[in-house]
C-alpha cells in the first residue's frame, strides 16, 4: 500500500510537471493534481439507438499517386494545410508508445504521433511541421469534425456511430479491449470483476463495451486513462478496461498491475478527419498505403511497439 501511494505521487508529480511545459500544445484538458469525486455510470451501451450499419473498416479509395511534397494540389485541403505551414494533429499525452509526453524532451511521441508526422512529411516533406493538440478522449470526434485540428490520431476506434460524424482512414492498427487488475487480484477476466469498479476514459467505447459485459461492472468515466491509473492506484477501483495497446503501457508504469484475459472486442484504429474534405481522407489514405508497402508502417511499430514481438503483417486497407 505503501509504494502504491509513493507510485500516485510519483504519477501525479510527473503529471503536473508535464503540464507545466506545454510548449506548443493545448493546455491539460483537466487538472489531475487533486482527486476528484468518482463519477461511476449504471451500464452505459444499452440505451442509444444502434447506428447505421456499415463496414467501419473501409475508407475512401486514394486518387491516384500522391503528389510531390510541397506541391500539394491547388483546392485541395491539403493545399490549406500546406499554406498553414503545418499539420495540427489532435491526440492526448498520457497514452504511453501510442501519444505520450517525453520526460526528457518535453515532446509527445509515440505510434499515433509518427502516423501524423507521416501525413506532414507527404505534405511538407518535413515531418516536423506539426503542431500537436492535446485533446480529450471524449473530444475526439468533435475536434475532427469542427476543423480544430486536421487530423485525431488517439487510439481511436473506427466504429459506425463516429463515422456518422467523421471521416476515417482506412486502419493502421488492430487492438482489442482487455482489462488490468492489481497483480494479487484473482480475477482472470473482466467477468470476474461483476459489480466491481471498472474505470475507463470518458467518451471512449471502453467505457461503452463494460457496460455491456456480462457480469455488469460498474463502469467509471474519467478524463483521461492516466486519471483512470491515479484511481487504479488510490484503490477507488477494482481495474481499468481499455485497449491491449493502452493497458500495456500502462502495465509498464506499474509493477503491481497485469492485464488479464483474452481480448473481449475489436478497436480497429483509423485517423479521423472532417468530413468536409473527402480528398484529403483520400490522401491521407494513400500516404498510409505508400508506407504500409515501403517498410515505414512496420518500423514505426518496431520502434514503439517491438518489445511486444516481432511486427505483424499491417492491417490491409479496405476501402467503399
Ligand atoms: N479505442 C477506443 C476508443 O476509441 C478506446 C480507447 C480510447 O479511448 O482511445 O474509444
């Protein structure tokens, strides 16, 4: 109990620290230096009307060979971002491998930074013209659809209920929702954590999925997954259920945590953009195509994701 305490400051003070060198990014959706009341939700899932089906893998096909860096057609939204001068790419800082900030540089980098910085060095030739917000998990949609960024890249499923709001590139990676408990706990899956406190991040479909496993968990929304680990640790809840890829990173933070059980849903990760400009998901699409076939998709997950394994085969484009 202790060292558990001793890991929420640690946790708390790295958090508040890291607010404090924003450099260019947004400010910290929330302040996450004081506990805050534990908002905990009757089965979320069951009660929204189902959105339209559709294949929430398939994107819109890309136009045809992508053009030069810095040559980017005249109309075209990726002419607009050209002009800017950069990228602004949407995504969060306490998602360790995927989009987190560096203690030491101060920089958020992971997987679902490098697909942004992918998409800048098509348009720029220069993966460095990117500004980077920070956003929250339940903000993702409307930051995408409203054009306050070009791009959400946020472990952040591809699904039919967004898509009646966004535009999705086709997928750059396949996770699956797991859940991780204390290392001493018994349960060997979320269906042993039956009214127990599970946490996950608002306006994310883990918080939804809980709410629809069997064995009725008490789903508890927070901020953001780092707020979800701070609760995990004071002991306010039983688990965290979110991604493999999230938990893992968050496993890494904290000896006394395990992920447990097989995955129980499918996260299919795409970038979202606004649906106002259908050639720019084009070329983003084809950009991701080019580096699935040239090697950069597999080098960017052996660089944030190789000691999980050696890489897979990347997810194969679909497309309407
Ligand atoms: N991938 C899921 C989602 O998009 C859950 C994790 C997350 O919030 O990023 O909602």
């Amino acid at each position: 109990m202790r060292v558990r305490a001793a890991l929420v400051v640690t946790v708390l003070a790295a958090t508040a620290a890291l607010a404090g060198c924003s450099g260019d990014t947004s400010p910290l959706p929330v302040t996450p230096d004081r506990p805050r009341a534990v908002a905990t939700t009757p089965a979320p899932g069951g009660d929204k009307p189902a959105p339209p089906a559709c294949n929430p893998r398939a994107s819109l096909r890309p136009a045809g060979s992508l053009p030069p860096p810095g040559e980017m057609p005249a109309g075209s939204y990726m002419a607009t971002i050209q002009e800017r001068g950069r990228l602004v790419l949407g995504t969060s800082q306490d998602t360790l491998l995927f989009s987190s900030r560096n203690p030491f540089s101060g920089e958020i980098e992971g997987f679902d930074v490098d697909m942004g910085r992918q998409i800048a060095e098509a348009i720029f030739g220069d993966p460095d013209k990117i500004q980077i917000k920070v956003i929250g998990y339940d903000k993702r949609v409307s930051s995408a659809a409203d054009g306050s960024v070009d791009i959400v890249a946020d472990t952040m499923t591809a699904n039919c209920e967004r898509w009646a709001d966004v535009n999705f590139s086709s997928i750059y990676y396949e996770a699956g929702q797991k859940v991780l408990v204390a290392k001493a706990s018994k349960a060997k899956s979320i269906n042993d954590l039956g009214g127990k406190k599970v946490c996950s991040a608002a306006g994310s479909t883990s918080f939804e999925n809980i709410g629809k496993v069997e064995a009725k968990p008490v789903a508890v929304a927070k901020p953001a997954f780092g707020d979800c680990l701070v609760a995990f640790q004071r002991n306010e809840v039983e688990g965290i259920s979110t991604d493999d890829t999230i938990l893992a990173g968050m496993a890494a933070q904290d000896p006394y945590a395990k992920v447990i059980g097989e995955r129980f849903t499918q996260e299919p990760y795409a970038i979202a953009m606004d649906k106002k400009h259908p050639e720019f998901t084009r070329f983003v699409n084809a950009v991701l195509e080019r580096n699935r076939a040239n090697g950069t998709w597999k080098r960017t997950y052996d660089k944030w994701l190789g000691d999980f394994g050696p890489a897979p085969t990347p997810p194969k484009a679909q497309y309407r």
